[in-house]
C-alpha cells in the first residue's frame, strides 16, 4: 500500500484533537494520546454531522499498521495501548497500561487468532499467562457488513491541513452478536475510533491515533522470551 498522510487537526468549540499520521516507526516514548480530544470525537461527529447528496461507499482500511489506541471498557478501566495490527495474519500486539478505579498496572498482550493463542505477560512481576482466545479475530476499520450513517466535516476546507473529514458506519457482527459504530477519515479510510456491544463485554469504547503504514518492528508478533 502506498498512501501519503498529512497532519489534519479537528478544531470544534475551541476542542482540539490531533492526528499525526506518517510513517515514523512507533516506539512507547511516542506514547502521548489526548483523552478527552478522543473520547469527544465521535460524540461531536453526531452534532456535526453533514448531508450529503451521494452517499459514501464503505472503503477499505489499512491492513497493517502500528500506533496507539486508548480504550475504556464497560466505563470501567482505561486502556492506554502502543497497538500492532496485522489483519492478513489476524495478529494484534498491545502495551497496556491498565486504570481500574486507583489501581495501574501493566500488560505485554500478544494475540495470535489462527493459532488460538493469547500471551499476556504482566510487565511488572514477569509472569506469563498462555491462554485460548474466546473471541473472533474483529477487523479494525471498516468491517464488509458495515452501512454507512453519517459524515462529518471539522476545520476549513480552504486551509491546508487544518481540514478532515470523517465517515461513520455502523453494523451488527453476527459471529458474537456485536453491534458496533466505527469513524474513519474518507477518503484514506484510516482508522479514528469504533464502538463495540454485546452481553459479554458490554461497552468498549476505542480510539486510535499516531497511525504508521505498515509494522516497523519485525519482533513485534514474536511470543515473549518470559512465555518460552
């Protein structure tokens, strides 16, 4: 894949989030996600939302990728991540930092969905937990069910790199029973946040920033030495 990405700020009601997209590799020094600008994203997308005359057709995200996610979990604990996806694989490497009420700790997840396998080492004993996955493999982007709903527009269009637009869709996954919301930019489809339910997890909140093409760090599928 061979796309160029600027850097796009979304500037509503004096709410600033921005988006670094490139293709710098990542490493946890990098790690910097403004909360509140994520969490508030897609909320606003709804009051901003624009009419369009020609519906967009969904599109299709990046396959493999690396930057960082912040996810909340059933409004419970707060999951600041270095993120690897690799969807032709069905891999995903995470650096968790873990907030459950005043408690923070740390996790090394490796999930390996065609191998069944999840390795989480806790970074801060060095144990190491080698589990089945109880959950399908769940595409980050736009899934192939997904029916657009709504459009929305940030910044001026007449001024370079202070503009973005972002797409929303929604679907159910049958699968798991998940209904879902998921934000993307149009027309480069790269991934901004998405919204998963079901009666298992309840509500997890998601959303991605500092997005790289590719995975920079070859390792980064590799079980953990401490798992071996």
């Amino acid at each position: 894949m061979n796309r160029e990405f600027s850097k796009s700020h979304i500037i509503v009601l004096g709410l600033e989030a921005q988006f670094v997209l490139s293709r710098r590799p990542l490493s946890s020094a990098h790690f910097s996600p403004d909360k509140a600008a994520m969490k508030t994203l897609i909320a606003l997308l709804a009051f901003a939302a624009v009419c369009y005359g020609q519906v967009p057709e969904r599109c299709e995200s990046p396959k493999q990728w690396q930057g960082g996610r912040l996810s909340t979990v059933a409004s419970r604990s707060s999951k600041r991540r270095s993120f690897f996806y690799d969807e032709p694989g069905m891999r995903i490497r995470t650096i968790e930092e873990i907030d459950v009420g005043k408690e923070r700790d740390y996790y090394d997840v490796l999930q390996l969905h065609k191998e069944n396998k999840e390795y989480r080492v806790n970074l801060r004993t060095k144990k190491c937990n080698v589990t089945s996955i109880m959950f399908p493999f769940r595409q980050v982007g736009v899934p192939p069910e997904a029916k657009f709903l709504f459009m929305g527009e940030f910044g001026p269009a007449s001024i370079q790199f202070e503009h973005l637009t972002a797409v929303t869709f929604a679907g159910n996954a049958t699968v798991d029973n998940i209904r879902y919301t998921t934000t993307v930019t149009y027309p480069d489809c790269v991934p901004i946040g998405d919204n998963y339910y079901n009666d298992k997890t309840g509500f997890v909140e998601s959303r991605y920033f500092d997005i790289s093409l590719g995975i920079s760090e070859p390792e980064a599928f590799l079980p953990p030495s401490v798992c071996m």
